[in-house]
C-alpha cells in the first residue's frame, strides 16, 4: 500500500499587529460596549442638535422649570431652555474641549518623555528636574491665568488645559522608554545607523502605545472636569452656551426643587467616562503584545 505524502512545505499567513489587536478587542464585550456607547454619544451630539426642534438659547420664561414631558424630554431649566438641547450642544463642548486638549498634552508629554528616555544621562535628569518642578505648580490657577491673558475663547481653553496636563504623560513615556532602550530591536537599530529622530517615532512610541492609550483615556475626563470648574469661575465656557460640567453645577444648585437639571446631565457625562474606561482597557489589553502569545 502506498504511503500518504506529507505536503511538501504548509504556507502560514501571518498577520498584522493591528488586525490582531482589533480581533482580541471585539473579543472584550466591555470594550465593545465602550466604543459603541462612546460612538454613539458623538453621533447624537454632532447631529442631535439639527433635528432638536429647539434651540440652546430658546428661552420660554413663562414656562419655568418644567418636569420632564412629551414635549421636552429632559425637562427644562429655570429660564424655560429645553434641558436635552443644552445638554448636546453642551456635550459639543465638553467631548471637542476633552478630546481637543487631550491631544495636545499627548503631543507635548510623549514626544518630551520619549527624547528625556532616549537621551538619558544629564539631559533625562535636567529635562525630569523641569518637570518635577511644574508639578509643584497649581495647574487650575496656571489654567485660569492663561486663559485670563489670552482671552476666554474655546480654542485657547483647551490649548491652556492641555498645556498643563501633560507632566504625567511625560512621566509615563519616560519610564516606558528607559525600559525599551535596552530591548535589542533598539541596538539593532543603532548598529544600523538610524537616526535617533527615527528610533525614537518608529520604534519606541509605538511600543508604548499600551500605557499611552490607557491614560490617554484617564485624561480625557480630568481634563473635562478640569474645564468644567473653569467655566464655574467664568474663566471658560460662556453664557448662553454651556458644558456637561456646566449644567451638572447649575443641577446641583436646584436638585432639591429641580433634580432632572442634575440627573441628566450626570448621565449623559458617567456614560461618557465610563464608555471612556472601558474602551482604554480594552484597548490595552489587545495592544499588549503578550496578548499575542495567548
């Protein structure tokens, strides 16, 4: 009898890092509740406003503040102003102030964590000393004293915040950093000759994705809560446009009398942080490249 032939060679199709990842996070029901939840605020945001039979600034005197009804869902507040309009122009707000600032202490905490990591010697220990320094510093009064010298618009609001929440970034970056440069891909690339500019944008950053994305999505609501005080010192957002943190304040001064003023805004911004969270762990989870053992 004849013996079965083993095939010659069995060809493995690999598979990228990202495609693996997106498998093990759709994998993470939390996750995925996260992202999808999160999707939807966005959505309801940009587009709720345009089919709001409403405006933000509508004010119906002779109606007060009304419970909730068919006609204003959510209520409305003490000037007559339907509650679940302001509460997604407020979201506007707050998400592109959260998102907006964010971005820029990720551009300044990453990129300055990752040269003081790579650089070490007395350049890391000068470049930390400088941060260990700022974080000696109140950030909410620096914040209001940018804000007061560059004027109280949307766009410098954000830049002011997210000049000032990047130490921890930074922080994080740099001990991420440290431990990789004596990984041997980095000796590898300096044997090479590649620029230390190219070493550290394409071989060091993206192996710290994990931690940077993770308090990347810590950021985004401290930096919410953050602008929402400011805009209670009247530093930041101004009337009639409001903020999540806005109206959450202007609940909490009626909930006694009024309490549909505090209870949805607070849910419309726990959704927001919670969908924030779980999506940031998720994302870490599939983005650890011991995941990939597994």
């Amino acid at each position: 009898m004849g013996e079965t032939k083993e095939p010659a060679h069995v060809v493995e199709h690999g598979t990228s890092l990202w495609k693996d990842a997106w498998r093990r996070l759709r994998r993470n029901h939390l996750a995925v509740f996260g992202m999808a939840m999160l999707t939807l605020m966005i959505l309801l945001v940009i587009v709720g406003p345009w089919l709001s039979p409403y405006s933000y600034e509508t004010q119906d005197r002779a109606l007060g503040a009304a419970a909730p009804s068919a006609s204003h869902w959510f209520g409305t507040d003490t000037l007559g102003r339907d509650l679940f309009t302001r509460i997604l122009y407020g979201g506007r707000i707050s998400l592109m102030v959260g998102f907006a600032a964010t971005a820029v202490s990720l551009t300044i905490g990453v990129l300055y964590g990752a040269v003081a990591g790579f650089a070490r010697g007395r350049a890391d220990a000068v470049m930390m000393r400088v941060v260990d320094i700022l974080y000696t510093m109140p950030f909410t009064v620096i914040v209001i004293i940018l804000t007061v010298y560059m004027g109280k618009s949307i766009v410098l609001l954000f830049m002011a915040i997210g000049a000032v929440e990047w130490l921890t970034m930074a922080r994080i970056v740099r001990g991420q950093v440290v431990s990789l440069r004596e990984k041997e891909f980095i000796e590898a690339a300096e044997v090479m000759g590649l620029s230390r500019r190219r070493i550290i944008l394409r071989h060091l950053i993206p192996n710290a994705l994990g931690p940077i994305i993770v308090y990347t999505t810590l950021t985004i609501p401290a930096v919410m809560l953050l602008e929402a005080f400011v805009s209670f010192l009247g530093m930041g957002v101004q009337a009639p446009m409001s903020s999540w943190g806005v109206l959450i304040h202007d609940g909490a001064n009626t909930m006694e009398e009024y309490p549909w003023m505090l209870i949805f805004p607070s849910i419309a911004l726990s959704l927001t942080l919670f969908s924030l969270n779980f999506l940031g762990d998720g994302l870490r989870d599939a983005l650890d490249p011991r995941m990939a053992k597994e």
